[in-house]
C-alpha cells in the first residue's frame, strides 16, 4: 500500500537549507510492496530523502529499495529478522 501523509512539525530546525521543501520519508516492514519493483511507481512517488525499515523484510529487499530510490536506509529487525541474512 503506497499513502501520503502530511504532518506540520513544530520545530523548524531539521528543514533549515531545504528551501522550503518537505522531508520526505517512505516507510516500509513486513512485506514487500509489489508496486516498488516498478519504476514507473517509484518516479510517481519522487524522491525520498530517508527509508525507514520497520522490521520483517530480508536485507536483500531493504538494499533493493535503498538502491531503487538513491536514498539512506535505517532500520530496525523485527520479531521474523533472523537467521543467516541477518549475520
């Protein structure tokens, strides 16, 4: 499921030098979204400055979405994120 959301922050200061623009941030856990193997989808979605992997995908699909997008990757495991993968 691919959704936009919009939050006013309160404090200015993460946005200062981006001349105005968002933050914007793609989420993504548990399983992979078939739309973002497309890039006609992920050209429709834009740039993304951060990806945030909130548990149970593989490594290999978080590196594919990292690279898919030309941007950073922080992520927590979840309670499925074990075994050889993950060493």
């Amino acid at each position: 499921m691919t959704d936009r959301l919009t939050v006013r922050w309160p404090d200015p200061l993460p946005f200062v030098g981006r001349a105005g623009r968002p933050l914007r941030l793609l989420a993504v856990s548990d399983e992979p979204d078939p739309s973002l193997d497309s890039a006609i989808t992920r050209q429709r979605i834009g740039p993304v400055d951060l990806i945030v992997g909130a548990g149970d995908l593989e490594p290999d699909y978080l590196s594919f979405v990292a690279d898919a997008f030309h941007a950073p990757l922080r992520y927590i495991r979840g309670n499925h994120d074990v075994g050889p993968a993950w060493s």
